[in-house]
C-alpha cells in the first residue's frame, strides 16, 4: 500500500500548495492528490493535461413530475425548508431531506441525484494527478474528497508508485477530516502570525483526534521571530516534531507568478530550506510507517 503524505495548514495562504508542488518535484515520481476541492490551486503550478473526467453526485434534490401531480400542494404545505414554490423546486433551498417524498400520495416528488463536482484526472511531469472541482454552492465537499484519493490510489496502485501526497485544504471542516483519512504522515504548515499559530493548533486537535502522526514546518518563519519562537515552544510542549523554518524568500513570489515549481528552478535560501524539509519528511515518514 503506497505511503500518505497530507499537507495541510490551519489558514489558508500559508505556503501550503507551494511546498506540496516542490515535494513533488522532489519525489521524482508519485501520485499527487489536490484536496482542496472548494479552490484548487496545485494544478496551476504543475501544467497538466487531462486525461479524463467524471462528474460527482454529491447531494440529493427533490424533482415533481407534473404527469403525475394532482395539484393538492401537499408538498408544498409540507417543505421544511420552504424550496418548493408554485410546484418548482428550488434547488439552492432544497436539502434533500425527503419529505416531500413522504407525504406525496401520489409518487409525484420524488429526490433525484445531483450532480455538484467533477474529478479529474491530469498528467504531470512529476507523475499523475487526481483533482475535482465542487460546483458554486455545491455539497458534500468531504465525499468529493474521498473520491479524489479513492482515484488518487487507483493511480497508485495501477503505475506500482509508493507515494501519495495529499494537498489538502486549509482550515479543519469536513474535506479537511476526508484529507487526513487514512494519512500515514500530516505536515502542518504554520506562518508565523497569531492566526498562524491558532490554525495549527486547531489541526493539532483534529490529528490527535483520528491518531494521525503530525510534524510542522514554519513558512517566512523570519519575518515575526517572536511568533516563530511561540511556534517552537508550541511544538516543543505538544511534543510534534518540528522538521524545518523556510525563510521569506522573493524567488517564492517570482515562482509564483510565473506558474513555476520553486525548487525546479531556483537555489535561493527558501528553495534550500524546501529541499531539507523533504529529506526530514521522507525519513519521519518512514519512521512512522514502520511503528505502525
């Protein structure tokens, strides 16, 4: 079974899809898995060409066929949520809760599948990637998720490669708790801000919650040294391994704009920094496959 590597953070725009993007450059080959269904940015950094998609049903809604209505608004009367109006269902207020399914005698509403994302399948230069996309408003985030890795192992197991890495979306809601699913290893990348700090410990308890092993790196760690250091005591007291500072670095913003993965190009101090981080992080990987 291949090796998990998610990588999350606590607050978006930490750094997060920037060193998954190196990691897979790093790797030299495995399978990427962007996470971030509600935004997915690892794509723009990795030029892929689709191979393949397949929409997701990620929620039920309610549909009348008018052949079969009587007209007695039961449903209508009956909507907890108030979607149904005039015998059309509006789909952004319906939950799909079924109760106009209930109570129609008639077998006229009935809950339908619908379709609220897609997944993806993309070739890469460092290997293949599995991403999706959820539709404006679209539910079920979390399952989607769990779609994109099911795919994600598919490829894994199909091309005989020994590693996913997850990139996962900020935060701890529910495509966060998918992401962490079944992961050998969370890197938690932290900035050094308060809110920096309050986000990783916020996905501390959601790793300690599902008994996920967790290791930290500081992003620009030199731009607020005092909440690196509150960072440091953080780990030191929560005993989680801290494997690396990247420092602020320039040739992240000009990487960045220029859709390039940081360390294919660049030798700066961030780009060096990434590059250890790797080495610490495949070693306490290993370690925690074989403990467990």
């Amino acid at each position: 079974m291949p090796a998990q590597l998610t990588i999350l953070s606590g607050k978006g725009g930490t750094g997060k899809t920037t060193i998954a993007a190196s990691f897979l450059n790093l790797a030299g080959s495995a399978v990427a898995a962007d996470c971030d269904v509600d935004a997915p940015n690892l794509h723009l950094l990795l030029d892929p060409v689709r191979v393949s998609r397949e929409p997701f049903e990620g929620a039920m809604v309610a549909c009348i066929d008018p052949e079969k209505c009587t007209q007695c608004l039961i449903c209508e009367e009956s909507c907890p949520f108030g979607a149904i109006r005039d015998l059309a269902v509006d789909p952004f207020s319906c939950e799909g809760c079924g109760v106009c399914e209930l109570v129609c005698q008639d077998g006229a509403a009935r809950l339908v599948p619908e379709m609220t994302g897609e997944v993806f399948v993309s070739e890469t230069r460092f290997g293949p990637l599995a991403h999706a996309l959820l539709r404006p408003g679209g539910e079920a985030s979390g399952k989607l998720v769990t779609r994109v890795k099911e795919v994600a192992s598919r490829l894994a197991g199909e091309r005989g490669l020994d590693l996913i890495l997850v990139d996962g979306s900020p935060g701890i809601g529910c495509p966060v708790i998918a992401s962490v699913a079944g992961s050998d290893l969370i890197l938690a990348v932290a900035e050094p801000t308060l809110s920096g700090l309050w986000g990783l410990e916020r996905i501390h308890g959601v790793a300690k919650h599902f008994g996920v092993k967790m290791a930290v790196c500081i992003n620009k760690g030199d731009i607020n040294p005092e909440i690196t250091e509150q960072i440091r005591c953080y780990c030191a007291e929560s005993e989680l391994t801290l494997l690396g500072v990247i420092p602020f670095d320039e040739e992240v913003n000009r990487a960045t704009m220029t859709g390039e993965v940081l360390v294919e190009r660049y030798e700066g101090p961030a780009a060096s920094a990434i590059r250890g981080l790797w080495e610490q992080t495949m070693g306490l990987l290993e370690h925690a496959r074989t403990k467990a």
